[in-house]
C-alpha cells in the first residue's frame, strides 16, 4: 500500500470533512482507515480496495482503474 504525497488540493470550506486527505493507490478499506486515523474529517480516496466493506458488513472489493473510492470519518 503505497501512501501518496498530500493531495494538492485546498481543504474544503466545512467545519469538519474535508480537512484532511489521504489517498493510496490500494487500500483495505478506506472506511477503515479514515475510523482508525483518529481525525475528525479524515478523507480516505483509494484508486483500489482490497477489503473493503458495504452495508451491513458486505464485502466490498473494486478493481484498480474502474473508480474512484472514499470514505469520510
């Protein structure tokens, strides 16, 4: 999982979401990693996840190149 460089991009005009960034080319989850990054309004952007996962636990795979995934905590 290899962590990018901070995106390039001016944090949002919220009192929370938006304020801090992380993005990886593959992930687990980037539900996971935006709960466990201890930061309110973490953004985690991943071009592929690994062990993603859904509503109600589902599993939630993706392939690389197909989409863009983020999850907010």
């Amino acid at each position: 999982m290899e962590n990018h460089e901070p995106l390039d991009i001016k944090p949002l005009d919220t009192k929370y979401v938006g304020l801090r960034f992380l993005q990886f080319d593959t992930v687990d989850s980037t539900s996971a990693r935006a709960l466990n990054s201890g930061v309110h309004g973490m953004v985690v952007i991943a071009e592929e996840q690994t062990g993603g996962y859904g509503r109600q636990g589902r599993p939630w795979q993706t392939k690389p190149g197909l989409g863009l995934y983020f999850s907010a905590a």
